[in-house]
C-alpha cells in the first residue's frame, strides 16, 4: 500500500481548498527579540570559546569505556557477557558518568557520541545551537520505515531549511496558548468519560488494575479527537479490539527499536526477524492512521463543497490544509506523529505524576485543595492558570522519573566542553538527568516535594534550568508540549476532585524503550471523596 494516496482527494483539491476556504486559519511566523538577542550574546561567547579552541586538551583524550574497533562497546550491551541491561540503560549512563567525569565519549556500533553530565555544559551547548539546531533521530530504524514507504520523515528526522519550513506550517496551532486551549472541550470530554470507566472497572476495594491501559486508551481517545474530531470507542473497545492492537503496535515499534539500535551487525537472521517485526507493527499503526486522515479529509472536502463546514471545525486539519508550505504527505505525518506521540510521553509522564501523588498523601491532599478552590467541573483556561501547585507535582514528578535520558545536538561549528575539544559535527547527547537526585543541586533529593517549583515557598530554590528539561529547550523543544501539559492538567484535576488515590504497587521504576516507560503495570486504588 502506498500511504501517500489521498482515497481520491488530490493535490488539486487540496490547493483549491487553500485558495478558496476563506475561513481557515493562517498565520505568519515570528522571529521573537529576545531569540534576536540571545544570537548577538551567543556570537560574542563564539569569539570567546575560538581563542579556548586551540588551548584545550584534544577529543581524543576524552575519558570513555575502551572498545573493539568496528563496534565499539557494543558488546557491553548485549550477548552473552553483556555488562548492562538495555531496559535499564539509564543504569549505564549513570555508571560511565561515575566512572569517568562529566565529559564521557563512547562508540556504540559505529556511532561516537560524546556525553554531557554537567548542566553548564549542557547550557552551552543550546547556547550555541543556533536557529536551526541539527538533532539525530530519536528512532532511526522509525526514520527508515517512512523512508522505505515513500512517507514523509516528519519533524523529528530533518534538520535544516526542511525542518524550519515544517516547523513554521504547525508551530502556531501546536504552540500558541490561544489556539491549544480551542482544544479544552474535547480534554474535557473524555477526562469525564475517563472517570465513568474507572467508577465501572474499580474492584470491590476500589482497584483499577493495569491502569497503565486505561491511560493510553485514554490519550488515543483524546488525541482522536483534536487531530480528527471523531470519537474513536478507545475507552469502551475490549483488549481484543482494533485500539488494543493500535495500542500494542504503538508500543512494539518502540520496544523492537530498542532492541534494533543494540543488536550486533554479525546476528543478520536477528536483525531480519526483527526489523520485519518492527515493519509489520509500523504498518499496522500508520495503515490505520492514515485511513483515519484520508476520512477526515473527504469529509471536510464534503462539507467545503456543500457549504456546512463551520468555522472552527476541524480546526488542527483546517490549519494544516490553509499552509500552502505542507504537502499531503507532510500533513499526514503531523497529524499521524500527534495521534501517536502521547501514547509514549504523555502516558508514562501521566502516571508516574498520579503514582508519586498517590504515595505521597499530604502533597495530593495540598493539590485537591488548591484544584477546590479554583476549578470548575469544567476545566477552563482561567482555572489552568491558578493550578501552580498542580503544574509544580508534575515538575517534581518529572525529576524522579526522566523520560528523555539523552537527548542529542550536532553543532556546526567547533566548541570547549568541560576543557574539551569538540569539533563541529560531533554527536553530543545531554545526560544532566544523573544530578536530578543529587544533593550537590536539590536540598533533601529523595524527598518529594512540589514546593521546590514554587516561587515564594519555603522549599523554593533557584534551580539550575538545565538539569530539569523533559521537553528539551529552544527552537527544537518538543512542538506537542503545550497539548500535552493542559491534557494531562485536566485529566489530574478531574480524577484528585473525585477520587483520593492510593496505589498498591511499590518500587515503581523505569524501562527505557529509546525513551523511558513504566517498567510494570501499575494498580491505582480509588477512594470517591465526600
């Protein structure tokens, strides 16, 4: 199947529809002052790190495990005398951060990546990153399955001019407070029909087993109807439903990449057996999407014709269709990577914030109180704007749980780091997640306390900015951020306002999966407040 057909909507159409729809939204791109301004800052402390450049010790020197030539340390990772556990990679990167400093170089196969621990020089290096920063996928084996069926990469596998006319078509309708709040009906919605799911699943004693489930159905529905504006039944459907399957297929492409970046280039029936596994899930999830897209569409091209469409209908398709720089396989991709991308982000963050409010009773109850005293059943923007103790458990929960442990940059031009050289074009991977638990930047670390975050609380404290920075930073912070954070704003202030949570489960951790997840289903127990 060739998914860049359009089920008889053309490009013509689609031009047309650009040209004539007057209604649709349109937008210009901003260069902001202060982006204008921290070019001119970044410029002079280029002229300062050139005169360092030559003074530094060499890359070679940087410090790093040894490995065998043509693969590196790859063998530390897998076969029989691995050293490390891939679903605990996090493990690793803090044991070659303990065993060699804050500048750490290693070979994986044959990619060389130098790591950075220490958040100054993390900060450095999205000082230097320019306007247009160049990344390394996060999935590169996802990267070549678009590839192979003629899709388009999508955002998060280009760089460059490609990536600056993307980014421009969909930052305003992903990024402006105004235009993601037009999605707060449909959070809404389905955080009420959520609660109706957990009143029906709760057990005797009030169990919800497995609701790591729930969530992803969850995120599926709401993310069914911003990009589609179409109930999906994620919530009603059986485990041996279409969304069940979609839901695993989103997951095995994560689980089979995972084992993909480690497997050994000499295990050729391994890496076959597996790269057709990951096909077959990817095409499961993207056949299915895109019939959902080529849907929506028609149906808008129907309305359009006919004269019904309504302004502010189909609004997310509606802005992607009136920017003339996206073509069809562009738009799909957009709309298929925000349907998709909640199901490994939004999900496991979701959880990991209701788990540690769950074990931590004094700070939930301190969240009910501030979500009594300034929301409504409905949940609008005047009530998202008051919630900071709220926003501030979700920010601590994300310093117990990293989810992105090394996210990458390739600088165009040669920089010191930590009195280092590193040439231009070298990968370099952020790994300040090790100094989240240190006593060195937070007072009492293994404590969990939202008041941290809080500016005026006695806990307050002036943290370092770049050790805590689950969406990245800068021109290529993470464009779904915004959905994402008021998603799950709603969704916790519905479940804490009728339900005082508890959770049977203990030592809760991590599995990393190219980003990090829960490591076991998780039992949340429900308590209807008075």
């Amino acid at each position: 199947m060739k998914y860049c057909n359009c089920n008889n909507i053309t490009m013509t159409f689609l031009k047309r529809f650009v040209i004539c729809r007057t209604i649709l939204l349109t937008h210009e791109s901003h260069v902001c002052k202060g982006r204008r301004n921290q070019s001119t800052v970044v410029g002079s402390v280029d002229c300062h790190i050139d005169k360092r450049y030559a003074n530094a010790k060499p890359f070679s020197a940087i410090p790093g495990p040894v490995g065998v030539p043509g693969i590196g340390s790859l063998m530390q990772y897998t076969g029989p005398f691995k050293k490390y556990d891939i679903s605990r990679y996090q493990e690793a990167l803090e044991c070659r951060w303990k065993s060699y400093g804050p500048v750490v170089k290693e070979t994986i196969g044959t990619r060389t990546a130098v790591r950075l621990y220490d958040p100054d020089d993390v900060q450095t290096v999205y000082q230097h990153e320019g306007m247009w920063p160049n990344i390394i996928p996060i999935l590169e084996s996802s990267r070549k399955y678009r590839e192979s069926r003629n899709m388009s990469p999508g955002l998060g596998n280009i760089n460059g001019e490609e990536w600056n006319r993307m980014r421009k078509a969909i930052q305003s309708v992903m990024l402006r407070p105004q235009e993601v709040a037009k999605y707060l009906p449909f959070e809404n919605e389905v955080a009420d029909d959520v609660l109706v799911e957990i009143e029906q699943r709760r057990d005797s004693e009030g169990n919800v087993v497995d609701f790591n489930n729930l969530m992803a159905r969850w995120n599926m529905e709401t993310a069914g109807l911003i990009c589609f504006e179409k109930r999906l039944g994620a919530l009603e459907e059986g485990m041996e439903s279409h969304t069940q399957r979609m839901i695993q297929a989103n997951y095995d492409i994560f689980d089979i990449s995972t084992k993909l970046m480690f497997n050994p280039p000499w295990q050729f029936t391994t890496y076959s057996t597996l790269s057709k596994r990951h096909f077959e899930a990817e095409d499961y999830f993207y056949r299915n999407g895109q019939d959902l897209v080529n849907s929506t569409l028609s149906h808008i091209k129907t309305l359009t014709e006919d004269g019904e469409l309504k302004e502010g209908q189909y609004q997310f398709v509606s802005h992607l269709l009136s920017n003339t720089d996206l073509n069809f396989k562009d738009l799909s991709i957009t709309v298929l990577t925000l349907f998709a991308d909640g199901l490994n982000a939004t999900v496991p963050t979701f959880l990991f914030a209701l788990y540690c409010l769950a074990k931590n009773q004094k700070m939930q109850e301190n969240a009910f109180k501030e979500l009594q005293q300034n929301t409504t059943d409905n949940i609008t923007v005047g009530c998202l704007k008051n919630l900071p103790y709220l926003k501030a458990c979700f920010k601590e929960s994300y310093r117990f749980y990293p989810l992105n442990l090394d996210t990458k940059r390739v600088l165009d031009k040669d920089i010191v780091l930590g009195g280092y050289q590193i040439p231009a074009g070298t990968v370099i991977e952020f790994c300040s997640f090790v100094q989240q638990m240190s006593p060195d930047y937070f007072d009492n670390p293994n404590d969990y306390q939202p008041e941290r975050w809080i500016r005026g609380s006695s806990h307050y404290k002036n943290h370092h900015p770049f050790i805590l920075i689950p969406f990245s930073h800068g021109p290529r912070m993470c464009i779904g951020r915004r959905i994402a954070e008021q998603d799950m704003y709603v969704m916790m202030a519905k479940l804490l306002k009728k339900y005082r949570v508890n959770t049977p489960t203990e030592g809760l951790g991590l599995k990393f999966q190219i980003i990090q997840t829960l490591d076991r289903p998780v039992t949340f127990t429900f308590e209807k407040r008075e």
